[in-house]
C-alpha cells in the first residue's frame, strides 16, 4: 500500500529535523540555548526540531554554526532543498501562471523512455486535446485564483503529445472508466477528446487500459500518478505535486500500477467502453 503522499514529504521533514536536532544535542546544548546562539525565538527552535516549520538556508548555516558543525551545512541544505522540492503547492508553482509547471512535466516525459500513467480523474495531458485541456486548465484557474495564462499553458500541454510519435518512448496507462464519463467541456469537446483517445489506441508508443465500472477491487481507486521509468514518479493532489524518489516508494508505485492494470481492459473491449462514454453524450 503507497503511503500518503504528503505523508512521505513530513516524514522527510521529519528526518532532516532529527539530524538538525541530533547536532544540538552533540553540541550538549538545549533548544534555549541555541536560540540564543542564533539570535532568534525558542518558539522558532521548537517548530524547527518539531518538524512543523522547514528551515531556510539560512536557519541551517546559524543552526550549525551555533552547534559548531559547518562542516555539515552543505550537506544539511542540499538534504533540505530535495524535501521542499517533494511537495509543492499548486499555488506556489503556478504562482504566475500554468505555463511553466508544464514545461517542467514535458523536461520529464523527454528524459523518460517508459511513462507508466495512472489516472482516476481526467485524461493525461499527453493525450489531451486542445479545447479539453483550455476548458480543464481554465477550470482550474477560477479554483485557485491563479494568472491566467491559459493560452499559453494550454501550447505547452500540447507539446508533449509528440513524444507519442517520435524518440522511442513508451507510454503505459490505465485510466478509470469514470475519466470517460466526467465531462470537461461542452459535451462536443468531451466527445471530440473521446474520439481522440480512439484515434491514438493503436499507436506503437501506447498501452490504454480502462478499468471498469464494478470491477472487483484487488487495487483501490489512488490519486493520478505518473511513474518515469524507475526514477521519478509524480502524484498529483487537488493541493500538490508530489514529487518521489525514494526507490522504497517508487517500487510500491510501480507494483500499484501493475496491480491497476491487471484489473484494465484493452483493445476491443476498451474502444467499446470509450464508444459508448461518446454514445451517451447524445
């Protein structure tokens, strides 16, 4: 069972607090004393070995100067920039708009030769067409109260379906049968993006399974996720991108997906199901 996403991020939190607090504790002071040292709050001290506030760059040069451990601050900040980087807020990333973050996901699907998709929300962007993605991104852009460069973000989505045609990479998903069925768009734009992933079906590069409706459940229902070859996996959250490397985390992500897809159909039995979510657009 892959553990909470955001679970994974606080316990890598947790860790780096515990190496800061094991300096203090090799420096024989207490959390008093060391505030003292660096000039600020007890309170912060607290939040800091508790986990509950992650350090800047700057707290962990003070922490370890304090501590007199700087041989350890490289190492101490470069361990803490890796966790912020596994959790990141939608808000934050997509602070000035979509573009960016999705240019960031095609660096991803360029670098990977077998993209291993999950998906129990909305179709995945690389099989996305352009009035479904201008409708799902201007969606998300009311919800979160971010600029709107959806034109923009919306190209750059695009952009990635050329992997499916070129570099030898492989594109492996298994989609809900309920992503045939949440309408995004008018219900025109909903069946031409249906009618797309039915263009796309025998394409070399792709493997599209759709787990069915009653199916019986050896693998629940889990968040979106994308696996990029062994390396990289990517959860997406209605809050955050959580970004895994943990091999630990990567090869429960790896036997979900496997357990996901053996419950998928394929081929014939696929297009009839995705025929008949176009069907009953009317």
């Amino acid at each position: 069972m892959p553990r909470s996403p955001s679970s994974s991020a606080q316990a890598a939190r947790e860790a780096v607090a515990a190496r800061l607090r094991e300096l203090m504790q090799d420096a024989g002071i207490k959390g008093n004393e060391l505030a003292v040292r660096c000039g600020w709050n007890a309170a912060k001290t607290s939040r800091i070995i508790n986990a509950k506030t992650p350090p800047s760059d700057s707290d962990i040069r003070l922490w370890c100067a304090a501590c007199g451990a700087e041989d350890q601050t490289a190492d101490l900040i470069a361990t803490s920039r890796t966790v912020e980087s596994m959790y990141l807020e939608w808000r934050r990333l997509q602070r000035d708009g979509m573009r960016k973050v999705q240019e960031d996901f095609y660096a991803l699907h360029e670098q990977a030769r077998l993209c291993r998709t999950y998906v129990s929300n909305v179709v995945p962007g690389f099989l996305q067409t352009a009035p479904y993605v201008t409708a799902l991104l201007r969606s998300i852009t009311r919800f979160q109260g971010t600029p709107d460069d959806v034109t923009e973000a919306v190209t750059a989505r695009i952009a990635r379906s050329r992997f499916l045609y070129e570099g030898g990479h492989r594109f492996a998903v298994v989609m809900e049968e309920a992503v045939l069925r949440h309408r995004i768009g008018s219900p025109a734009e909903m069946a031409g993006q249906l009618r797309h992933l039915l263009t796309v079906m025998p394409l070399r590069s792709l493997s599209l399974g759709i787990i069915p409706f009653g199916a019986e459940r050896t693998v629940w229902p889990l968040e979106a996720f994308y696996l990029y070859d062994d390396r990289h996996a990517v959860v997406e959250t209605l809050t955050a991108e959580v970004n895994i490397t943990q091999p630990r985390e990567l090869q429960d992500y790896a036997k979900a997906f496997a357990g996901l897809s053996k419950l998928a159909v394929y081929g014939e039995q696929a297009r009839s199901r995705i025929s008949a979510a176009i069907d009953a657009l009317g």
